[in-house]
C-alpha cells in the first residue's frame, strides 16, 4: 500500500476494551493488542501544583499473524477541566517500528496537565498487509497521587 492512499476511518472505539487496572486500558483492534499504563510523575510536578506531570507506558503486542507497522498516532487529552487537546503525528517516540506476529514494542512517554487528573484515548495508524487501520488505545485516567 502506498503512503499517498487515502487514510482509514477513524473508529469511534476498539474492538474490544478491558480496563486491566484502576487507572490502566487494553484495547484489541484486529489482533493489536495496545496496553496502557500511566503514573503520577510527583518529582516534576511544579511546587505549587499549576503544572502537574503525569508518565505512560505503552505496550503494543502483534496477536495478529501478519508483521505490522505504526505509522502515527492520534491522542485526544482531556483535562479535569474539560478542555480537550488532540495531537497527531508519526509513529511514536520517533520511530514507526514493525512489530512481527508474536512480538511487541513498548515505549514511555509523558503529559502535562494543568489539573490534579484527566484522560487519555486515541489510536495508533497500523499498516499490515491487508492494509492500513486504526488500532484503538482506549481510554486510561491520568490522576495525581493522593487523590
């Protein structure tokens, strides 16, 4: 499949979605297994809690018996507030890794919030193939310590 292919659309939620923990999510999206696992980053939260830092670790595993290749990503944030940010980009932390069937890539990352919770969700552009979908990262709570 070319790169100049029009994109997928965009699904409204994964196949299936499991919440694994209290503050966690897994989602299967077509045999993509996409886990996500935050934690509240104290130490790089400012002294007056304005700015409050929160880690994530995401593990994609290929349940699929195809290899697999993540092109980009698309994150819709939301704060205790309400306010919503969405962010789009290749791959992830700078590489469009190919995941063979069997494998998995895993990756930390981290969010700024200005309130003490919020919310992650999003997908991540999968190329297999059969072609190109979205494989969900259902949603998963952002929350600061001690709340």
């Amino acid at each position: 499949m070319s790169r100049n292919e029009p994109l997928p659309q965009f699904p409204s939620r994964p196949e299936r979605a499991i919440a694994p923990g209290p503050s966690s999510s897994l989602a299967v999206t077509r045999g993509v297994r996409v886990e996500a696992h935050p934690v509240y980053l104290n130490e790089q939260t400012d002294a007056e809690g304005h700015n409050h830092v929160f880690g994530y670790r995401i593990l994609i595993t290929n349940q699929s018996d195809q290899s697999v290749q993540v092109l980009g990503r698309r994150w819709v944030i939301i704060d205790g507030d309400g306010h919503r940010r969405d962010v789009e980009g290749d791959g992830v932390v700078g590489q469009q890794p190919v995941i063979e069937p069997g494998d998995s890539f895993e990756y930390a990352s981290f969010c700024p919030l200005p309130t003490k919770w919020g919310t992650m969700e999003g997908s991540y552009l999968i190329e297999g193939e059969t072609g190109r979908f979205w494989a969900g990262i259902a949603r998963f709570y952002l929350v600061a310590a001690g709340e």
